[in-house]
C-alpha cells in the first residue's frame, strides 16, 4: 500500500516546499494539481517539459505522482466549449503520463443558470463521452470526484458512468463530501458502497457537519466512518495511492492524518 496526499492546504510555499515536506514526513506519492505544471495563461508555457522535470523532481524525493488533478467543467453545451474542455483534457492526460500516472481526477462541472439540473446529466456525459477514444488509446482512468454540488450524489455518479459507458471513466471517491453536502452519515455509508466500486482514485477525508457548519479534522477525529469506506474499497479492489485531504488548520495535520492511515488502513478487513 502507498499513502499520498493532495497538493492542496498542504505545507510548502510552493511546490518544491510542497515536495519536501511530503518526503520528509513519510508519504510515498501526492496528487498534483494542473498549475503545478501548466499556466495556463501563460501562452509560452511548456507544460509537457515541465511535467517531465516535475516528474524528476518527485523521484528525487521517492515520491510517486499518484493522480493528477484536471480541474475541468464538464458542465457545458456551446459546442465551441465543449470542444475546448475535451481538447484540454486531451493534453492533460498526455501529461499526467508524462508525471507517470495513469489517473485523473475530474472535476464533474460547475452549475450556472445557463443550464437547467434536468440537463446536468446529458450534458457531462456528452463531454465524457468525447474523451473515451484518447482515454483508451492512453490507457488513462478519469475518476468524477464528489466535490462541489454537481457530482457530489453517488447514484448520480453511478447514472453518469452509466451513460458513458467505459471502464476508463470511475470515480474519485472523497470521504467527507458527500457529508459535506448534507448527506446522513448512513446515506454517506451507503453511497461509499456505490462509488467504491468504480474507484481509481480516493480522498481520505473527516470532518463534522455540513456547508457552513462543515469543520476539517485530521483523520479518525471527526465523524466519518473511515473504516466502513475502507472497507468498501478493499472489497472492490481498490489497488491506488490512499491520498489523504485535509481540510483542518493544525499545521501538523497531514502528518498526523499519514499515521492514521499507515496505523488503520493494513488492518481493515
């Protein structure tokens, strides 16, 4: 087993920061986000030379790029968009493999007035769809995490991978986002159950309560049933990086969440 977590609320001033602290405290790999190797407003960026340095500089630590983050929208309809999204997640699957990963962690879009929830579903599994010919000839596995309001219902997901229909479209599943969006602590059981077996990707998360009354913990000390995830997870077959998230404020809160992991993730049965 290996254990990661997110370049995100991590240690580390910038990436390098970010790398250091990740070795140093004992991870074996992270998730990188997309402007960790492309700028994209920058129209001089070579983000495909720097994902190979990237790469390098993650060896150098020990550490592998266990998922890499598209932080997409896949929520659109002008034709002209969702051409634009499936081009650029083209190129940032030809980047993760530059990073050595074969996992992507998509976003599923962001809900505006322009398009009604009844429509949410079509038109994500439209753009999906577009993606499964380079998907299969790269051998890369996008997994929709729950984040946000759109994608964040496990039989929602289950429908959308329905309509897509390929075995290179998954999930990420995050532990504490379902709660987070005001799920019963059994709904978000049950919805564990669902997205596990379609995982390539994991977030680790806890926490206690819901929206604006939702707060980060370190793993073990809020109120997720980690272990029934766990398990869940085990069962499917879940065979990638267990990459923590956390969303707490104590500056030694990663640490702390990798020694929950390497203390309780071996033995969950």
């Amino acid at each position: 087993m290996k254990y990661g977590l997110i370049h995100y609320n991590a240690p580390g001033r910038n990436l390098v920061e970010f790398l250091d602290y990740a070795a140093g405290a004992g991870f074996d790999g992270v998730e990188l986000q997309s402007n960790d190797v492309w700028d994209e407003d920058d129209d001089t960026a070579e983000p495909e030379a720097e994902a190979e340095r990237v790469r390098g500089l993650c060896a150098a630590r020990g550490l592998i790029v266990g998922a890499f983050a598209a932080r997409n929208n896949f929520l659109v309809t002008v034709p002209e968009e969702v051409a634009r999204q499936v081009a650029r997640m083209e190129r940032i699957c030809r980047l993760a493999l530059a990073l050595g990963t074969n996992v992507v962690r998509s976003e599923g879009g962001s809900a505006t007035d322009a398009i009604p929830q009844d429509r949410w579903l079509d038109a994500m599994a439209n753009c999906f769809q577009r993606c499964v010919p380079f998907l299969e000839e790269l051998g890369v596995h996008l997994g929709v995490d729950n984040h946000g309001v759109v994608t964040n219902d496990a039989e929602f997901q289950m429908m959308l991978l329905g309509l897509v229909g390929s075995k290179y479209v998954g999930t990420t599943m995050d532990t504490m986002n379902y709660r987070w969006m005001g799920y019963s602590i059994d709904r978000c059981n049950r919805f564990y159950e669902l997205s596990a077996q379609r995982a390539v990707h994991v977030h680790l998360k806890d926490g206690t309560g819901s929206r604006s009354e939702y707060r980060g913990t370190v793993l073990g000390e809020g109120e997720i049933h980690l272990a029934h995830a766990v398990r869940c997870l085990k069962a499917a077959g879940y065979s990638g990086l267990w990459c923590a998230e956390y969303e707490g404020r104590d500056a030694d809160g990663y640490t702390r969440c990798l020694e929950w992991m390497k203390r309780h993730v071996p033995k969950i049965k």
